[in-house]
C-alpha cells in the first residue's frame, strides 16, 4: 500500500517516493481508508499502476491510451484515461502553456493519478509533459513500479505530417506560442519503461507491446487467465 504523506520540518508535505511540495493548510492529518489498495488489487485480481505516456503532440498518445484502455476495460479490469484536453477544460482549466502552467498542469495530474492508484485503478495519463524534471516529480509522487512511463517516440516530421488539430500550422504561423517541438522544447525520455515507435508500427503492434510489457510486470494477468 502506498504511504501517506507527511509534514516535514519546514512545513511542506513529503510523498511516499521522496519529493516535496509546498503546503498551505495547517493541522492537517492524513486519513487511511479502511478499504487499502491491497484488498482492492485482491477483489479485483490486478494490480493498480500509472501509465504515463509522454510524446510530442500528434505522436499519438491519447489514440494509443484509449485503444490499451479498451483493450484492459474488454479484460474486465479497472482502468481510466486522464487525457490531456480534457483535463485542461476542467481540472485545470486555468493555466495557460508557460512553463510554469506546464509544471503545475503535470503537478496536479500526479497527484490525481496518485489517487487513481490508490484506488486499485491503472490510470492511463496522456499528456505532452515535455520537461523531465515534471516528470520525475510525478514518479518520485508513488513507489517503485507503480510509475510507467511510456515515449510515444514519433519524430517531429511525422507529428507535423498528421497535425489532426492543425496546431503545427499554427504554430509555425506564429499563432501559438509556446508550442511543444516549434518554439519549446521536450526533452525525451531518457530511460522510459517502454518506447513505443508509435511513428511507424501499427496502433495494433502499440497496444500489443503495453500490453505484454504490463503482463510481465505483473500489472495485469495475462489474456485469458484473468
């Protein structure tokens, strides 16, 4: 089970894996739930993870996240996608695509993914997150194994070729700024636990690779042994 967070001596909350976040609320104390992670992966016959898919816009995360979703929903498991947009017309509603609102936009998607894995959930999150440090203070949130992080490794040239949303267009117009891959930066993976080139293999292949990779893991239970 993951470990509640804790005050630390200059008044911030620690996570279980390590990191730090300021804290405003005082006299504050965490609430274990009678029903633990444990005995929801033990009803449920699986286990609870975050799959983080990163990549530039167009390489296909979101598209490759709901296909392994459904594919883990017709298993019978319990699994939910964060998606990107969606979350920015909501939750996060309010930040904009500086680099601080980029950092604050993946902060809190961690900590939701966070509460999906406590809730015996595998929380599939599709997000550009292009920085590495954003990154790792959303696996540094969980303990080892629970963070899967996945490059949908398509190059640049290729996400501009699809441009579902006409973003690159735009972009190189000078009509978006801050744009990932034209005028800011992602930085890649340097040691994903999977990279999927999502650029060239077929969304089949994709979901095939997630797939196995979560059965070896033992995430979730093979194909038919559920």
């Amino acid at each position: 089970m993951t470990a509640a967070p804790s005050n630390t001596a200059d008044g911030t909350k620690a996570s279980p894996g390590g990191a730090t976040q300021p804290g405003i609320a005082t006299n504050i104390v965490w609430h274990h739930s009678t029903v633990t992670r444990a005995a929801r992966a033990h009803q449920r016959g699986h286990r609870s993870a975050i799959l983080w898919f990163t990549g530039l816009s167009g390489a296909g995360k979101s598209t490759l996240a709901n296909a392994v979703n459904s594919a883990l929903f017709e298993q019978g498991l319990a699994c939910y996608v964060l998606d990107g947009d969606n979350v920015r017309h909501g939750l996060c509603a309010d930040l904009g695509f500086s680099d601080a609102d980029r950092e604050e936009n993946i902060r809190r998607i961690g900590e939701v993914a966070k509460l999906f894995l406590d809730a015996g959930v595998v929380v599939l999150t599709a997000f550009v997150s292009p920085f590495r440090a954003d990154r790792r203070r959303a696996r540094a949130l969980v303990e080892g194994g629970d963070f899967i992080e996945i490059h949908c490794a398509a190059d640049l040239g290729v996400c501009e070729q699809r441009d579902t949303k006409g973003l690159y267009e735009k972009a190189r117009a000078g009509q978006i700024k801050d744009f990932t891959g034209i005028s800011s930066p992602y930085e890649e993976p340097e040691a994903p636990e999977l990279r999927i080139d999502t650029g060239s293999q077929s969304l089949e292949e994709s979901v095939a690779q997630v797939l196995t990779y979560l059965e070896s893991q033992g995430v979730v239970p093979a194909a038919g042994k559920g």
